[in-house]
C-alpha cells in the first residue's frame, strides 16, 4: 500500500497514552502526524513493511532494565519479513513513574495516605523501576501484570470494588481521568528509556521528512549493523570488531539475540558512532565490504543523528 496523500502516518507500540505514545508524540510533536496505536511490536514492523504507516516509534532499551528483546528480535529478521526497515533516528523519553488512583479515591493526596490499597497494576518492566518504593509502601500487595502502563491506569479509572493502583505516566493520568497520588516514584532520576525511529527505506515520502534535531556544536552519526559469525573458527568475532576500530568506527554498544538456526550461536548487533567528515564519509560502507569477508552475513539497519550528546 503506497501513500502519496494526506497526514504522515506514525505506529507506536500501543496502547493510547502509553509511553511510547507520548514518545511518539513529542517526537513529531512539530507535525501534523497521525498517531496510531499497535498492540505488538510486530504489528508495527509490519505496518511499516506494507507501508501502511510512514514511521514507527518503538522502544529498545532501557537505562536502568537494559535491551527491549522484542525490538532486537524483529530486527534480526530471521525470516526476511521486515527487509526494507531500517533506524532513521532516536529519541530519548525520561521515564517518571506515577502512582495512580481512581479519581477522588484520595482527596488528602500521599500524605494522608493510609495502606489500603490491596492492588497494584503495571507492566513487567515497571516494577523494577521502582522497587524501593514498593518494598517501602507496599510489601505484601498484590501485583498485576498488564500489558501496558497505560492499561493499568485505564483499569483502576474503572474499577470500583476495591482500592487498587497503577504505575504509570502523568500522560496516562491525564488520558484517563485519573489521580496521581505520588509522583516521581522511580528508583533514580535518571531513568530513560530510547526508542528507535523506523522507516521503510523504499517510502519516498518518509525520505523527504528531516526529523527535529536539537543544534549541537558536533553531531554524532549512529550506524546499527547486524551479523553472524562461524562460531567454530577461533577469534571469529575478535576479527569482526577489528574492522569498526580500522574503519574509526567507535563501538557504542553490543548485543545478541539467539540465530534460531543451532543452539548457542548468536546474531550481534553492533552500535558504532563516527563524527562525520571528509575522511570518514564512506567509512560504513568500506566496514560492511570488509565485514561480509569474515561474516556469514552482515547487514546495515540504518544510520541517524546522535540524540544522546544533545541531552547532556
């Protein structure tokens, strides 16, 4: 499905209010773009594959749980069924968690507060997020798994039998009518989760779109590069990484995810950074004719502007 006309299109991991909808959100924030929610992360690679949607926004990883598999899963793309998506930027949303509660259930806020709630409802990430407050205030409560942060906000806006929470975003709160009796209530300040941009390199109209940079005195180029090596040939990897250090290729960060074609082999994904110049404008290239030497494959998923740098 081609699209000429109309609103650029954006997928972000649903559902509404979630944080990757307000990723979405204040990553196009300077559009017109049309957001829409998808329930799994494949239904948004797909999306996008079929171009259906002009970008997807989904997360990857996260500073204090680490790599979202979900995300490193479809990219390793095992079957070839997402070929023409590819990174073309990142954004970076400071996560803070909030304690969620029906509206007017606590008219006097957290400070008066009296232990009744019985329940509590986030996603499986979120718990360990915010793990000192939970064994503070509410050792013993039971925990809900749901499929969202903004699902359990959603659910304690409706319920009505007994006391229960949700941890989830002040975006949330707001979407669904919600209180927030305590705000903040991550374990460090700092908490911040990245989401990768995605396009269909084939979409012309995608192309034309320059996404929002903040101005910084040097821009970092990003480059995400996955490949497999014959594992049977010692410093087959050690080999691999050789040629991002050739090339002035700075490695930024490593990751695997399981071949599913022999046990304990591996697909690597490889993050590198360059300061682009004349010297090093083909560097990527030149990296990946080396690295299909002494890899069973390699393949690019794309290259974008640093978003890191212009936060600290």
């Amino acid at each position: 499905m081609n699209m000429t006309l109309g609103r650029l299109k954006v997928a972000f991991l649903g559902p509404r209010a979630s944080f990757s909808h307000q990723a979405a959100a204040e990553s196009f924030g300077r559009t017109s773009a049309e957001l829409l929610p998808h329930i799994t992360f494949a239904d948004a690679f797909s999306a996008l594959q079929q171009q259906e949607v002009d970008y997807a926004v989904i997360p990857c990883e996260n500073s204090t749980n680490g790599s979202v598999v979900q995300t490193l899963d479809l990219l390793a793309d095992r079957n070839d069924l997402y070929k023409d998506v590819k990174v073309c930027g990142e954004y970076y949303l400071t996560v803070h968690h909030c304690l969620l509660v029906r509206k007017g259930s606590y008219p006097s806020g957290w400070e008066g507060y009296d232990g009744s709630i019985t329940k509590l409802y986030t996603h499986p990430q979120a718990w360990g997020q915010c793990e000192l407050l939970l064994s503070k205030y509410f050792k013993g409560v039971e925990r809900q798994d749901v499929s969202s942060t903004s699902k359990g906000a959603e659910i304690v806006s409706k319920e009505m039998e007994e006391r229960s929470a949700a941890i989830a975003s002040r975006f949330a709160a707001d979407f669904h009518g919600v209180d927030v009796l305590k705000e903040n209530i991550e374990d460090r300040a700092d908490n911040t989760t990245r989401f990768l941009i995605l396009r269909n390199m084939r979409a012309e109209r995608a192309a034309q779109l320059e996404l929002e940079q903040p101005a910084t005195a040097v821009t970092t180029h990003k480059t995400l590069i996955s490949f497999a090596i014959d594992h049977s040939l010692p410093g087959a990897l050690a080999n691999a990484l050789l040629i991002f250090k050739a090339h002035g290729l700075n490695l930024t960060s490593i990751n695997t995810r399981p071949s599913l074609k022999r046990a304990w082999q591996y697909i690597f994904f490889v993050e590198c950074g360059r300061t682009p110049s004349d010297e090093n404008r083909d560097a990527v290239i030149k990296a990946l004719n080396d690295l299909r030497h002494v890899t069973e494959f390699c393949r690019d998923l794309g290259t974008w502007k640093d978003q890191l740098g212009a936060r600290i």
